[in-house]
C-alpha cells in the first residue's frame, strides 16, 4: 500500500466486525463501490486494525462455544454455516467474516491503524481526513464502527497496584484451567461474568462481587420491554451521556449458565471490597478475603479516541448521536455505539447509515 500519496474516497468505514461489515454490505447494495474497484462509481474503503478478519471473536476465550455465545445474528445476505455446538466461536466466526468479504469483495485493508480523524479545512461541509499508520484518506463521510474490544475497562480502587496475586480482564482470559486449585474473585454482574464464575467455579474456588445487587429477571424478556430499553440507551447518546448497556436498564435473565452456577450454589453475590491488599481483599464490614486472582468482568468503553481533533465529545463524556449520525458533525456516523451496540443493532444501524448517505450527494464534493 502506498503510505504517502492522499487518497480520496466519498466513505471510510472505520472498522471490519460485525458493524462495519454490515455498512459496507449495504453501501454496496446502494451502488457505492471500493475504492480499488470504482470506476465511476461512488466509493467507500474499510480500515481494520486487526491482522486478520473476524472482529474481536477472534479473540475469544477457547471454551467460548457456538452454544453458549450471546447474542449471534448473521451478517446481512450470507447466514452463519451450520456449526457444531461445541465448536469453539473463534473457531467457526472468523472464517465466517473471511468468507463474507471474498463474497462480496468487500476488499477490507488491514491492518490499518487510524490514529486520527481530523477536519481537511475550516468548511463544516468538507472533507475529513483520516490519519493511519499506512498514510492518509480523504473522506467525504465517516461510519466509525470500531467497536469495543480493544477497550477494556479496569475499575480503580485502592492499593491495586499492591496486589501480589494476578489480576485479569475479560479480554485477556483464556482458559479456567489456568485457575485451578485456586481463590478467585470475579468482579461484575454482565452475561460474561457470569458465565466465567460458572466455568472456573469448576476447577477453583470462586467469589462473585458486584457493585450493586442484580435484578434477575424470571419471565421472558419480551419485544416491547426490549424496545423499551433500546429507547432509554437512545436518548441517552442523543443527550451526549454515555451510553450505558441495555442489560443495566433491563437486568439479568436466566442464562443455562446462570442457573447452572445457582443450581451449583456458586452464584452468591458478595458487596464489592473497599480495597485491595497484598494477599487479598478487604470487604465493606472489615473482615479480610485471601484470594490469589482478580478478573475483572467489568466490561469495555467504546474505542473513540482517534475522534479527539472533531471535538464532538461531550463534557459528561459521551457523543451526541441521533439514529447512527452525529448531531454536531453530520459528516460522521457511528455504528455499534449506544442502542447499535449489538448484532442485531448494528446490522440495522447499517442499512440506516448507508440509506442516509446515498440520500445525498456524493462523488463530487458540495
């Protein structure tokens, strides 16, 4: 790839998981061509930072199976294969999302770091540019869907850097082999974190803590409750908070694995611990928890930091955003961010995305 020349483009996706797949399937479907096939064509290019393709299922923990993952929807156009159930996820997805680009020359460039995205001049109708480590894109629009996984959030709370024991995210966890024979603590009350305390329960001794008490929901989580959590994470970007999670408006439902670890009487919540010691934890009554690994199941903040010279952050520390499109910079859209940030979700957020900019001129700049 040349690294000098700037390159023009009418949209740069930003990002090649399930979000940014989905935004280039439906430019396609639009008439919107890859930059390095367009003749006429109006075109669009897809950056990824990954090495390889399928998102961050590529990185999965091994005993992450077809079975027990939450929440897959296929790609728009092209259904996941049949996979046994016990196939590890990032084992059948990846190839998956390789697949679904050769089927639609999608022509992903990877890997492309973007370092940042910053106005090409004064006009707030022109161009951005979009900063790599392989050089620079002009681009008339932005679809950032860069996701969250390279993001992961890690709680502070005292003497953490005093701990003598191991202390892990969600993102770096393998296997519960690893903890065998030993006192874990499993910090947060996500899908995730229950299903690691059911699995490492297994071999170890494990102690669940969450900051607050989690509401469990019996019935099914039906259409309209749905809807109505997915309005509430909504307003909230539109308002420029942080987006939060749905699971934090609806609660937890009962998972196999969740009732799995109930059954086995290891789903016992304990209040979070005031700080962190040597050898353990000291808990809210003052009595002291010996434990030799942390994981923090505490989940992961959208990866938006490459936007910083656009200035749309808010103070309260979020983006103000309307139906997948900056309400400050309408140059910018984003998928996979508040109520897009699901499968489902961002596949719809990319038909809206692509529908919206094929709405209006592109090819020539205004």
């Amino acid at each position: 790839m040349d690294t000098d020349a700037l390159r023009e483009v009418d949209v740069a996706v930003l990002g090649a998981g399930q979000a940014g797949l989905s935004a280039a399937y439906h430019l396609r479907r639009r008439g919107f061509s890859p930059v390095t096939q367009a003749a006429d064509a109006a075109t669009f290019v897809v950056l990824d930072g990954e090495a390889a393709p399928g998102g961050a299922w590529q990185h999965r923990w091994a005993s992450l199976r077809m079975a027990t993952v939450n929440g897959i929807h296929e790609l728009p156009g092209f259904p996941v294969p049949p996979a046994d159930p016990d196939a590890p996820a990032r084992e059948v997805l990846p190839p998956y999302f390789a697949e679904y680009e050769r089927r639609f020359a999608l022509d992903v460039q990877r890997p492309v770091a973007v370092r940042a995205v910053r106005p090409a001049d004064d006009d707030p109708r022109g161009r951005l540019l979009v900063e790599t480590d392989h050089g620079a894109w002009s681009a008339r629009y932005i679809v950032n869907a860069t996701g969250t996984w390279t993001r992961p959030f890690w709680p502070h709370y005292p003497g953490q850097e005093r701990f003598r024991g191991r202390q892990l995210h969600t993102a770096d966890y393998v296997s519960a082999d690893e903890f065998a024979g030993q006192r874990v603590i499993v910090v947060g009350a996500g899908i995730s974190g229950v299903q690691l305390l059911e699995e490492i329960s297994h071999v170890a001794t494990t102690f669940w803590m969450t900051r607050r008490e989690p509401e469990w929901i019996e019935e099914d989580f039906d259409i309209p409750a749905r809807l109505a959590a997915i309005a509430g994470v909504e307003e909230r970007v539109r308002q420029g908070l942080p987006p939060g999670s749905v699971i934090s408006v609806t609660g937890m439902h009962w998972t196999p694995w969740a009732e799995r670890a109930r059954d086995r009487g290891v789903l016992e919540r304990l209040p979070m611990f005031t700080r962190i010691e040597e050898d353990g934890v000291r808990m809210p009554d003052g009595s002291f928890l010996a434990a030799d690994v942390i994981l923090w199941a505490t989940g992961f903040r959208p990866a938006l930091d490459h936007l910083a010279p656009l200035h749309l952050r808010t103070p309260e520390g979020g983006f103000r955003v309307g139906d997948s499109r900056s309400l400050d910079d309408p140059r910018v859209f984003f998928i996979g961010y508040g109520p897009s940030a699901s499968t489902v979700g961002a596949n719809r957020a990319g038909r809206t995305v692509a529908a919206a900019i094929a709405a209006e001129p592109v090819g020539v700049d205004a």
